[in-house]
C-alpha cells in the first residue's frame, strides 16, 4: 500500500544557488571529521571541504564519491541576502570573519541573511541536509579558526537553521544544531509494519505494540520503528536491497530502529526499560539506521534520525513522567536525553537530544555532539569528457563526468 506520508522538499527550494562554471582542474581539501564522539575511528566520520567556491554540483559530487563516506559537506558563500556580519571576504576565513563579527551579538536567524550555504552529498547523490556533516563542518571551522562561540545561520536544502558553536569544559568546540519544523506523520499500517520487518530479518513480533511505525520529519523524512529487546538491535542483518526497494513504496529512505537503553528510570507506564545501561553510559535509546536507497546502507550516528526520535518519543508521552508538580502545564517543557548509535558497527556514538514542547506538542528540537579530526586529503577534480559505468581504479566517480584522483 503506497502511503501519503510528510512532503519532502526538493534540494534549495527557495535557494536559488548560482551554479558556477567549473574549472578545468581544481584541488581541494577535504578534512576526515569523526562526529558524535572524541575518539577517531568511532562515531561518524564526514568530508568536510571549507572553500567549496567554484566547484559544481557534478565535481562535488566526484569529491563524495571518492571520499566514500556517509556525507561529504561542502561549504559555500551564503545564496542571496549576504551576511549578517556584512559583505564577506571569500572562502571559510571570510565565513568566520562573518559569524564572529561583533553584530553576532543580536543572535537569532535573520529572515533575509546567512552565513554560508553548506550542500551535502552521499556517494551516490545529494541530499538536503546531513546532521553529523553540520556537526563536523562547525567543529572544523571552530578548531581551525579558534572560534569559540558563534551563533550561524546554515543555508541548506532543508532552509535556514541555526547552528551554536560552543565550548566544552576543556575548551574542545561543542556544536548544537537546531533541526527544521518537526512534521509527525501518518502511522504505518500492518502490511507495511510486516514488509519492514521482512527487509530487516526480524519477526513482526519483536516489533513494539505500545508505539508505532510512523513518519517523521525535521526537514529530512524518517521511518521510526520501535523494537523491545536490545539483542533484536544489534542481532539484525538487514537485506539492504530489499530495503531499498521498499523506499518507493514508502516514499521515505530512512529507517531508524531503536530500543529503549535503560538510561532513563522514569519512564512512563507502558514504555519499559529494554535493554541495560552500559557502564552507566546514560543515554535513553540505542538506535541503528538505514538508508541502502541513498547509497547508505547503514549510517554509524546520525543526527537527522536521533532528532525526530525526540520529537516522536515527546509526541508519545514517553517522558511525562518525568515531570514534578510544579514543572507547569502539561507538555510545556524541555526535554533533554541521549541517544546511542553504532555500535553494532564499531563506531559508537552519543547525540544529545533537547525537544521543545508547547501545548502537549513537540514544536523543536535541538541536537548537539563533539568531534574530533581523523585526517585530510587533498585531491584533484577535473571535468572528464567520458563517463564510466563502475568506479574505476582511479576512484572516478561512478556515473559522473568528472574524474577524482589524490594528490601525494
């Protein structure tokens, strides 16, 4: 059965990016960020390239290919409207000059005015925004810039959103994120709830009954599925073509499957613990997420699915009881948890979730994580004359006219 689900918007709609004219060759760099974490080779790693300027979408595209990891974010001169701080210098310096002028002091988003506009791109396409590449991106302009606190307004395809750079204890960069207006979709019927588990090699039955399969968007559209045990979670292996192919049907790329971690001891009746709370570690869900249709077959941390996990949980009453006799009216509050992912992969990492909620209804959410840098390449991009099938040796990008190799 084909669903009506939340509706998508298309990349930049309303942006009206220029798309330059590519130069014949171009060297870039792309910095290696590990995201959601403070250990390199755990959490999830993201291309960042800061001066993205002059590249086109086909050469950034070869960039992401042979990059090969989840997202690669590209960072470019805001779209329209300029700069809060005024007319910027090129590149990331004029980037930061702009987000660390003395007019950030007025804060918020303006309605007409960004910093930046950041494009993101899987390996095999573009996307409209990428959680753990805007936490990477920010972490590099913070470590390599000094940037202690800015408040920046991202142009990206999903709108405009504010991103916080921030300090931890020990002076590290600590990025939040505000997602887009959250949007709770339809709930799944049982032949969709049936096809899922089918795709995912798991029983009908190891599905919740208490909460449902259901859309829910932040400006990227996810499935959210609940499991009761932990060892459903991390026992799993997916058919990712069969997943892919439900994408369609389902009009939605993105599962995100989670349980309940035991971080949390005052959930509501009805919603138990399932699952231990490793070493004290806190966090309320352990999640994995799929996405084999955009060229992701499993994503290690991703912030995109951490954050309407919130919004859902919040729309589900999971946390009213939590709440004490003077905390107000029901539902307006703020609610703050942590969610786990990766670590059926190896590379664990920790989102930490704050959702806003007026009336009884989750209205945002906030989600905000550290990094640390893995690496760097630098590579050369030119405009190929010739397309090839498959990725060659040369890592040319699979489809795509430009051609990709790394420089010494």
């Amino acid at each position: 059965m084909t669903k009506a689900p939340i509706a998508s918007a298309p990349v930049y709609s309303g942006l009206s990016p220029s798309e330059p004219a590519a130069e014949d060759a171009v060297t870039v760099t792309v910095l290696l960020v590990d995201a959601f974490t403070t250990e390199v080779g755990r959490g999830n790693r993201a291309g960042v390239v800061l001066d993205a300027e002059g590249l086109s979408a086909e050469q950034m595209q070869a960039v992401a290919a042979y990059v090969n990891v989840s997202e690669t974010a590209f960072v470019l001169p805001p779209a329209q409207g300029g700069s809060r701080g005024g007319p910027q210098a090129g590149g990331a310096a004029g980037i930061v000059a702009a987000i660390t002028d003395a007019g950030r002091a007025r804060g918020g988003v303006g309605p007409d005015a960004a910093d930046m506009l950041v494009r993101f791109f899987t390996p095999v396409m573009e996307v409209p925004v990428c959680g753990h590449a805007t936490i990477a991106t920010h972490y590099a302009l913070a470590k390599l810039f000094s940037v202690r606190e800015a408040n920046v307004a991202m142009d990206t395809g999903a709108g405009r959103l504010p991103v916080l750079i921030g300090t931890d204890g020990r002076g590290e960069p600590e990025i939040t994120m505000t997602l887009g207006e959250p949007q709770i979709g339809t709930v799944l019927d049982e032949t969709d709830r049936a096809a899922l588990a089918a795709a995912l090699g798991i029983r009908l039955g190891d599905l919740r009954d208490d909460l449902p399969v259901q859309y829910v968007s932040t400006g990227s559209q996810v499935v959210i599925l609940p499991l009761r045990e932990a060892a459903c979670l991390h026992s799993m292996r997916p058919d990712f073509a069969a997943l892919a192919a439900l994408a369609p049907r389902l009009s939605c790329a993105m599962l995100y499957v989670f349980v309940f971690a035991g971080g949390r001891k005052a959930l509501r009746d009805g919603v138990p613990e399932s699952g231990a709370d490793p070493a004290g570690s806190g966090f309320l869900i352990d999640g994995r997420m799929f996405c084999p249709a955009e060229g992701i077959d499993e994503d290690p941390v991703t912030g995109t699915a951490s954050g309407p996990a919130g919004i859902y949980l919040a729309a589900h009453g999971v946390f009213d009881a939590r709440r004490g006799p003077d905390d107000g009216a029901v539902g307006d509050d703020t609610i703050s948890f942590t969610a786990r992912q990766g670590y059926a992969m190896g590379r664990p990492g920790l989102v930490e979730v704050t959702v806003y909620r007026f009336g009884g209804m989750p209205v945002a959410v906030q989600i905000a994580g550290k990094a640390v840098m893995a690496g760097s390449m630098r590579l050369r991009v030119t405009r190929g004359v010739t397309r090839c099938a498959t990725r060659c040796v040369t890592r040319c990008a699979a489809g795509g006219a430009a051609t990709v190799t790394e420089e010494a």
